[in-house]
C-alpha cells in the first residue's frame, strides 16, 4: 500500500508512514468495509500569495532592549496576522521580521485575490495604528512593505499541518515583489491585478527584473480597492441577452406573492457567473419602472466586519429610506385607506368589499402606531449595524409589521444575493418569514449558488410551484423552457448558443459594438456570460482543442479569475465527492461510474496490481459503487457534474457539466497524481474498446508527468514506449482512413516519445507531405532511408521520395517501385504493394497506355482493400477514373464504370469519392451534363476541404477548369487554372505547373489570344521531362503558334504531334492532335489535308462520345478558316 500524504510504499502491515509519520489504517481493517473514494495527496491550485516585511528592523535592534524588541515584534505579528486572518487568509511562515500569508489554503475561494489585497491594505492601516501606541510609548515607527502574487502551487493535503506547506513560482514572485517595493508600498503581480477584477485602483511600475526571473514583471503599485458589487466588477454595460423565460417565471412568482396570505420565498439558483445578479437587477429595474413593485436588496459576505443579518438589514433598509413605508402610512379622510397593491400596480379595493369609512382610518392609524414601535425595535440592533434583536421573535414579528406596511400599495421584493454565503442566522430569520403568516405582498428573492445553505433541506417556502398553477417536479420547466428544482427554486442554466453568441459579440467589440467570436471558445464557456467573458479578456480559445480533443487545457491557458471561480466550487467539496472529482477528471469529460469504481481499485491496488488481485477486489465493487454514484447525485446538485449522452455504453454515463470544470479539476491534480492515474486508466476496458489513440493519450501523460519529476526509470521507459507504440499504431490508422491532421498529430506525439521508431517517422513524414508540409517531410523520409534499421520502412521511404521528386537525377519512380515490389511482396506488406503497383499503373499513364495501365490498377486495388488503406485505395480508383476518362473506353461505358465504383467503394470513404467524381465530373461534361458534372465537384470540394490534402488545392481547380472549358467557360477555366498554378508554386511542384500552363495556353489560343498563349508555354522548355500527353499536347500548340512566323516548323510540329498520339490508347491525345494539325494546315492554306485531319479528329472524338469535340470538329469543318498571312508573304 502507499502512503495517503507522501505516496511512500509501505508493508501491509504497517500503521505509521515510515517517511512522514502520518497514521495508516489499521491492521485488519481494510476488509471491514471499502471507504469511499478519497483526494490525490498533494495538489495544485490556484493562490494569492502575500509577503510583508518590516524595513529597517536592523536598525530597531540597535535602539532597542532585545526584550523590547521581542514585545514590539509580537504586536506587529499580531496586529499583521488579525488581518490576514479575518479576511480568510492563512498566515504561513514568520521568517524573521517578515510575514507569508496565502489565500486559498486550505479552502480556495473566488475572491482571494481580493481578499488578500484588503488584507494588504488593512495591515497597513493596522500598522498605523500600533505605530501610534509605540511613538507615544517607545517613540519609535515600524515600516512594511507588501508584494502579493496570484498562480499556481502545489499544496499539501494535510489540513491539520501547522503551516500551509505551499510552493511554485508563485511564491518566489511575492516574495522578490515585496523585495522591489519601497517602504509603504504594496506592489502587486499582474495576475492579482486581473484576478481582483476592475475596481482595482493601481498604478504601473513598468517592467521588474525580479531575481531568478528570465523574464521581466509587468508589476503595479497598489493605491485602493473598490466595491465588489457585481455590476462592477463586470460587463453590465452590455446589452441584456435572452432569458425570456425566467423573466415570466420571475413575474408568475411576483403574481402569486400579491396573491397571497403570507411571504413568498424563491430561490434563484445557478452556477456562479450564469447570470443571477444580471437577470435579477434586470427584472427588477423592469417592473420597478412600471410601478409593479417596490424593492430592497443586500448582499450576503463570507467575511469582513458586519452582523450576520447584515444582508436584510441592507434590503429593509434600502425601503425605508426610499420612503416606501411613508407612501404606505394613510392620510386621514374618507377613502384613503388601500388594500395590497397588484402585481401591475393597480390598488385593489377592501377584502370584504365595503366602501373606506371611519373604520378603516382607526385601524390604519394602528397600524402606523405598531410600525413606529417596529421601527423603534428594529433601529436598535438589525437596522443599526445587522445584528439580531433579541428575542429572535420579536425581531421577526417587527420586520413582519414593517414589510407588511410596505406591500400596503404595490408588492415587495427583498432581495438577498450570494445566498450561498448566507449566515446559518440570516437563513433561520427568512425561513420563519416565509413560513409565518404575515407579510403578505411580499416576495422574498434568494440568489445564490447551488451549493448554498439550503443544500440538502427542504425547499424554503411555501409548498405551491413558482409560476402559480403549473406542476413542478425534478426538472420539469416552468412556462415549457425554465429548469425548476423543487418548489420555490428556480435554476438558471448556460444560454442557448445562439443567445451565447450574440452576448459575445458584444462583449468582443470594440465599444460594446458586434466582433466574431471564435466557436471553440463559446462551446469552451458552456453558456456562461462570466466564463465568456473571462475567456474574451485574453481571447483564449483552447489552442489544444484540434489536435487532442476531449482533454483538458494546460494550466496557464485559465484566466486567474476562472481558475479561482471554479476552484472555490471544487475546493469546498466534501472528501468523497472531491475523491470522485479526481478521479473523474483523469478519465475525461465524460465517464461513468463503473469506470471511477474500477479506476480507484487500481489506484489503490499500487504497483502491485495484477488482474487476480482486481479479481478480489471485485466483491468490494458494489459497495464502492454505492459510494461514488452517491457522490455523483450530490455533484450533480451542485452542478458539476451532469448527464451525459449513454449511447454505446454499459452503464449511464455522466460528464462534467461544463468544459472548464473539467479542466480546472484536472489542473488540480499533483503530477504524480496524474501520472499514475493515467497509468491505471490506460487499462480500463473502456478505454481499451475506445482504440490505440485513446490508450497512448493516457499512457503518454503518465510517462511524461514522471518525466517532469525527474523520475525517469524503467517504469517510466515502459511507460514512454508502450505510449509511442500505441500512439504509432494509432496514427496509422488515422492515416490509412485519410484523417490527416489527426494522424499528423498523433504520429509526431509517437516520434517525440520514440524519435528511432522508423515506421512512426516515415508515416510522419508522408502525412507531412500531404499536408503540403513538403521540405520537412522530405527530410524525415530521407532520414528512414539512410537509416537501413528496417529494410521494408526504408523502401516505403525510396518510393514516396521518388515520387516527390521524379525529375531528380536518382531512379524514377516506377524504377524505384520495381526494384521495392519483392520487398514489399516478402513482408506481405499489403500498403507497400498497392503503391508499388500504383506507380507501375501510373507510368503506363505517363505513357498514354491506359488499357496497360488496368492491370496494375486492379492489383494496387486489390492490395488497398486488404490493407485498409483509404489513400492507396482512393489512389488506385483516382487512377482507374482518369484512363476511363482518357483511354478508350467509350464515355457511356466509363460513366457507368465510374458510377460503378463509386458505389462499391464511397460509402464512408470521402478520399475514394473526392478521386471518383472528379474524373466522374469531366465525363458527364463531355455528355454535356452540365448539372451532374457541378454536383459531383460539388460534393468533391466540400469533402476534399475537410481532408487537407495540399494537392487538392491544385488537382480540384484544375478538373473543374476541364470542366467549365468543357462546356464554353473558358475565362473561368482561366482563373481556376490561375488558383492551381499558384497553389503547385507554393508546393513547390513543377510537373503540376507544365500541365496547367498547357492547359491555359490552349483556352488562350482558342480565344485568339496568340502572345498570351506563346506567354504560358515560354517556360516550358523541352519535352524530355513531359507525359506523352502533355509532349503531344505541346507539339500541337507550337504547330498552331509558329504558322505566322514559321510556317515550316509549324507544319513539322503538327506531323510530330500526330505521330506521337499514335503510340497511345487515348482517342482523346489523338483526336486533339489531328485538330491541332488541321487547324494548323488550314492557317497555312493547306485545307485538303487540313479537311482529312479535321474528319479524322471528329471520327476520335464520336468514338469516344465526346460530344463538344464532335461540335467544335463540326463547327471548323462548316466555317474553314481563312489562310493566314505569313511574315514571309507579309514581307
């Protein structure tokens, strides 16, 4: 077993840590029972961090008696330590004259930033004071100086320790801020500065050089604290967003109160920053303005110096002096006596109906005299400086008389906000309001976080629904879209993404005005308007989210105000919950709970683990159950956790109910912590059925959390293999279904845990040229083959190589695949012989042979299909779609063939259908079909964006460039071939440029445009390094290019261009020639033989099917062009 603080492997028999001395269970007790899941040891959290230090204490020692000085020390540390403590703070360590103080240990709470700044500022004020009694005394001045920092540090977790045992950078800073400052002075970290909120009055100080710091400090010099009222400490100038729905519930609970005999109570509940103070103030000012109500507010404080009913006394205080009991107290006279005012404001007549007479005046000036006395009671203790009256009876029968005179003309609302903190006292007080039967016209409004006093109790209030006649029950809404919990409660949930993004768009603009908001960052604030706006002071959209979804963002990527806000929610958990929490957190934002039970068995199991001890363990499961789905229920009460989608799972599943929970409950694990929990969770059964990519994920943070420690022995080097393994095998499969950027990121996880693995670097490699990432791919590939440890991982690395550069002085690349073949075909490599196959099948192309071609086409295919590989795949029916469209067989056929293939292979293939329709779309535009041609580059596009392949960028404009020339586009062939020639420069790929360049100088040729077309071929040189196609292709440009200057070699290049179709299949390359050369000799007054050639292209072009050839053959044949003016006959 281990130690629960130091993590110190023990015997089993062991009862006191050998290391640290902290008691262990005893002997004999383990099998009595299983407890329930228990915290990480040690943890990070986020803190705020004070260091004062008297200046000048050298000096004093020289002045006074050391007895003396000993007394005036003790004071100072007194009159320093009440103010740390009573705003919360732990004071830690009295070293010298000096004083550390951290806010957050043991409990962290949202405001500790600020609360260490009033502590700041107090002791100082407390230091004047004490100087005051030792100048009269002594006649002596001490002098301080203050730094505070805010961040992260690691804490133990034994609260009954004397000191808070916390350490990090953050501590250091504090420490070298108090150093830097002057005497009197309070300088402060940037992080303080951003987590104590707006109201903040400080002044910058300019860069620090602190010691030990690389970096300079962005520091500032205290000067004040402002209020902590939320409107502002936040964004309350921006415009008021959504919650129609709780506004109505807001007003049926407002109607129902006016109704009613006695008090209503509702309790506003939610997450903190959800919006309860905004969608409160708002509704009030609403029904305020219109005369529906009067109100008073106050808030509830978790320290400082006032009465536990401070808060009511702030909300009744709040009526009288806004003259609500004046307005209330009758004049004499007949009619002036009023009933209780409507929830519209309208004055209702006398309960029984009479007319006011004399009677009513007697009993209203009663009234006003019992009010008087109430007010008298009151005045003496609760409205003077919140403390109760006793009796506690009294002083509710007395605010009862008050609130009741109040609601004489319109309802009232008392509102108490940040019910949470609300004193045991205060809750007792309301509670017997609400239930008494007085104050009628009255609604009591608590506002607060789920985890408030009332946790656990009955629902404070009446029994009736909120809302008046609808049924409540668990989360049935109000009005059909307001989640309601019990009776009287109303829970405020994240807005709907819609309403979230037009919040962020005016919390992002400048002024207030409209901005794009990044969609990761509002599904990363979960509807949140505080988170939201938190994360858009930095504009911190998780950069992680791409490549390792699902898991939590590192630590500094938390605003301090965050991290603080939600580690105060998870801080104050019971030991249980927060034991689940942990656990939780390791395996995800979503889990369930079998996989918390079987996770903490392992944990507890240590090192020694095996599947036979797990197997006796088994029989504690359901007890262990029982424990964390009981936790669960209350962290779903407090809204950390919630329920989660269930589909494919064995048990119900849950998940933490927002994505920043989850992250800064992951952040407050230990290292250690972590890393042996994801050592455990890398084995459980669910992770294990989710794949390779979900093990290495657990195993790689294990390994590397150990690393960080400096703990790199053999199960830390089992640990870094076993991840890179899994990450490897992993990554392949992402790359062999054409998940590029998800393979990518996985296979250079792999490569960085293992740099040697040859067939992790050359898939990196590969996926890094796809992506378009050329050069360094290039490089890795490079490294595999010169590297000879694995021969069939070096021929994979010759092939791509080859193909990359199959210009290059080295072999070809069906040179290279010939001689890799039997390399591939002895390792059954299945992948290396559907590319080897596929270059084979691709040179044949090259050579205008596509029959040829089929048969090394249908083996890359076949080969592809027993691998698995989606690109080889893609690859073999990309090359089988193209010579349908090129080679011989007749365009009916190849579309059928085509729309064939498409069918037997695209389903859940988005690689295979991208290669497919394209070729797919250039045969419907030589049926011209115009609307099935777009539809199919329609479809490749949308899929091919989502891919990333680099070439894409190229071969996409290109096809749709054949296209739309196809059918007569030709300035918009022009600018897609414009798209494709940038992106091939960019790629760097200069076979890819020669193509499109011939392609472009024909449409310009066609246009008549001769200078541009000769323009688009100056670059293109000899055709020693061109396909056939593109050298028959460029034979018959230049043919039609060199008529008017030099008529010779134009005829000479158009017999050239011919002779070369002849040595393919393609009745396309042939056709094209014998139109280049009729065209040509027609130009050169040669029309016989330019009529033979012309008929013979349209006999290519009708066999084919290719219907705008057999249109344009016609078109010349009907209107012959007129022969061409030679420079020489010009001359």
């Amino acid at each position: 077993m281990n130690c629960s603080s130091c993590q110190q492997d023990l015997p089993p028999t062991a009862r006191f840590c050998s290391s640290c001395g902290t008691p262990c269970a005893a002997p004999g007790t383990a099998g009595a029972g299983p407890a329930p899941a228990v915290p990480a040891g040690d943890e990070r959290k986020p803190v705020t961090v004070l260091f004062c230090d008297l200046v000048g204490s050298t000096a004093l020692s020289g002045v006074l008696d050391p007895e003396t000085l000993r007394t005036v020390t003790l004071r100072y540390f007194e009159a320093m330590s009440a103010e740390i403590v009573a705003r919360g703070g732990t004071p830690e360590k009295f070293i010298g004259d000096a004083v550390m103080a951290v806010f957050g240990v043991p409990v962290v709470r949202d405001d500790d930033a600020r609360r260490a700044l009033a502590a700041a500022l107090g002791m100082r004020r407390a230091l004047a004071r004490l100087n005051e009694e030792l100048d009269a005394t002594l006649g002596i001045e001490l002098t301080i100086r203050i730094g505070v920092n805010t961040g992260q540090v690691v804490a133990g977790s034994d609260t009954t320790a004397r000191q808070a045992l916390v350490s990090g950078e953050t501590v250091n800073i504090a420490a070298r801020l108090e150093q830097n400052a002057g005497p009197g002075e309070i300088l402060i970290g940037p992080e303080t500065l951003l987590a104590a909120g707006p109201t903040v009055r400080a002044e910058p100080t300019g860069p620090l050089r602190l010691k030990g710091k690389r970096d300079s400090v962005e520091a500032h010099r205290l000067l004040a604290l402002g209020a902590d009222d939320p409107e502002l400490l936040r964004r309350f100038d921006v415009p008021f967003v959504g919650r129609a729905a709780e506004r109505r519930a807001l007003d049926a609970a407002l109607e129902r109160a006016a109704r009613g005999a006695g008090a209503g109570l509702l309790r506003v509940t939610g997450e903190a920053g959800i919006g309860k103070t905004r969608l409160v103030r708002e509704w009030l000012a609403l029904r305020s303005a219109s005369g529906a109500l009067v109100y008073g507010a106050g808030r509830c404080r978790s320290y400082g110096d006032h009465g536990t009913l401070a808060p009511l006394a702030d909300a009744v205080r709040s009526l009288v002096t806004a003259g609500s009991l004046a307005t209330a107290t009758p004049t004499s006279g007949p009619g002036s006596g009023r009933g209780h005012g409507s929830a519209d404001g309208t004055a209702d007549g006398p309960a029984n109906g009479s007319a006011d007479g004399p009677a009513a005046d007697v009993k209203d000036a009663a009234d006003g005299l019992a009010v008087d006395d109430a007010m008298a009671l009151l005045s003496g203790g609760l409205l003077r400086d919140g403390t109760p009256n006793a009796p506690f009876e009294d002083m509710c029968a007395a605010l009862t008389a008050v609130l009741e005179r109040a609601a004489r003309v319109r309802p009232v609302v008392l509102v108490l906000d940040d019910w949470h903190a609300a004193a045991p006292l205060l809750v007792r007080t309301v509670r017997r309001l609400a239930d008494g039967s007085g104050c009628a016209g009255v609604l009591l409004l608590c506002a607060g976080r789920p985890d408030g006093p009332d946790e656990g109790d009955e629902p404070i209030g009446g029994d009736a629904p909120v809302g008046g006649d609808e049924t409540i029950g668990g989360d049935v809404p109000v009005g059909g879209d307001v989640p309601v919990i019990g009776a009287g409660q109303l829970q405020l949930t994240g807005l709907p993404p819609d309403e979230a993004a037009r919040l962020a768009a005016g919390l992002a603009g400048p002024d207030g005005g409209p901005a794009p908001v990044d969609d990761r960052l509002l599904a990363r604030a979960g509807g949140n308007p505080l988170y939201l706006e938190q994360l858009l002071i930095g504009d911190r959209a998780d950069p992680a989210a791409a490549s390792r979804p699902g898991e939590p963002a590192a630590e500094e990527d938390l605003p301090p105000t965050l991290q603080a806000l939600l580690g105060a929610r998870i801080g104050a958990l019971a030991r249980a919950e927060r034991g689940v929490v942990d656990l939780a957190a390791v395996i995800g934002r979503e889990f369930t709970a079998p996989e918390l039970v079987r996770l903490e068995l392992s944990v507890r199991a240590g090192e020694g683990h095996d599947a036979g001890q797990l197997a006796g363990a088994t029989g504690a499961a359901p007890e262990h159950r029982r424990y964390v789905e009981e936790a669960l229920a209350v962290l779903g009460r407090r809204r950390l956790v919630e329920s989660g989608p269930s589909e494919g799972r064995e048990a119900a599943a849950y998940r933490f109910s927002s994505g920043l929970v989850h992250e800064v409950a992951y952040a407050s694990l230990s290292k250690r912590a972590k890393a042996e929990r994801h050592a455990w969770a890398a084995e459980l059964p669910s992770v294990l059925r989710s794949g390779d990519g979900a093990v290495g994920g657990h195993l790689e943070r294990a390994y590397r959390y150990r690393a960080e420690l400096g703990l790199l022995d053999d199960p830390a080097r089992r640990l870094r293999e076993r991840a890179a393994a899994a990450l490897g095998r992993a990554g392949a499969q992402a790359a062999a279904r054409s998940d590029l950027h998800w393979a990518h990121g996985l296979l250079e996880r792999a490569v960085d845990l293992c740099p040697g693995d040859p067939a992790a670097t050359r898939r990196l490699g590969e996926v890094r040229v796809a992506l378009g990432r050329t050069g360094e791919g290039a490089e890795l590939l490079r490294r595999v083959r010169d590297s000879g440890d694995d021969a069939v991982e070096a021929a994979h690395a010759r092939l791509a190589l080859a193909v990359l550069d199959p210009g290059g002085p080295g072999p070809g690349p069906a040179a290279v695949a010939r001689s890799v073949l039997p390399v591939f075909e002895a390792a059954g490599d299945s992948t290396g012989r559907a590319r080897a196959h596929l270059r084979l099948a691709q040179q044949f192309q090259r050579s205008g042979r596509h029959e040829e071609a089929e048969r090394d086409q249908a083996r890359a295919l076949e080969h592809a299909v027993l691998a698995g590989a989606e690109p080889e795949r893609a690859g073999a029916l990309g090359a089988i779609g193209v010579s349908l469209w090129r080679g011989p067989v007749p365009v009916p056929a190849a579309v059928i063939r085509c729309r064939t293939l498409l069918a037997a292979h695209g389903a859940g293939r988005p690689t295979v259908r991208v290669t497919l329709n394209c070729p797919l779309a250039v045969l419907y535009a030589l049926q011209s079909r115009p609307d099935e041609a777009y539809h199919c580059l329609a479809e490749a596009e949308r899929l091919a964006g989502k891919l990333g392949f680099a070439e894409a960028e190229v071969f996409l404009p290109v096809f749709r460039a054949t296209v739309e020339a196809l059918l007569g586009n030709g300035a918009t062939a022009l600018d897609l071939l414009g798209r494709a020639d940038a992106a091939a420069r960019r790629m760097g790929a200069a076979g890819m440029r020669t193509a499109v360049a011939l392609d472009a100088a024909r449409l310009e040729l066609d246009a008549g445009r001769e200078d541009r077309a000769a323009a688009r071929l100056a670059g293109v040189g000899d055709t020693s390094g061109l396909s056939r196609a593109d050298a028959v292709d460029l034979a018959g440009l230049r043919a039609r290019l060199a008529v008017r200057d030099r008529p010779e070699e134009a005829a000479e290049h158009a017999d050239r261009a011919v002779r070369a179709s002849l040595l393919t299949d393609s009745p396309l390359v042939q056709a094209t020639a014998e139109l280049d050369r009729a065209q040509a000799l027609a130009a050169l007054g040669r029309w016989p033989e330019a009529e033979g050639s012309a008929r013979s292209a349209g006999a290519h072009f009708t066999g084919k099917g290719h219907l705008p050839g057999v249109r344009r053959v016609s078109g010349f044949l009907a209107n012959p062009p007129r022969p061409m003016a030679t420079t020489r006959e010009r001359s």
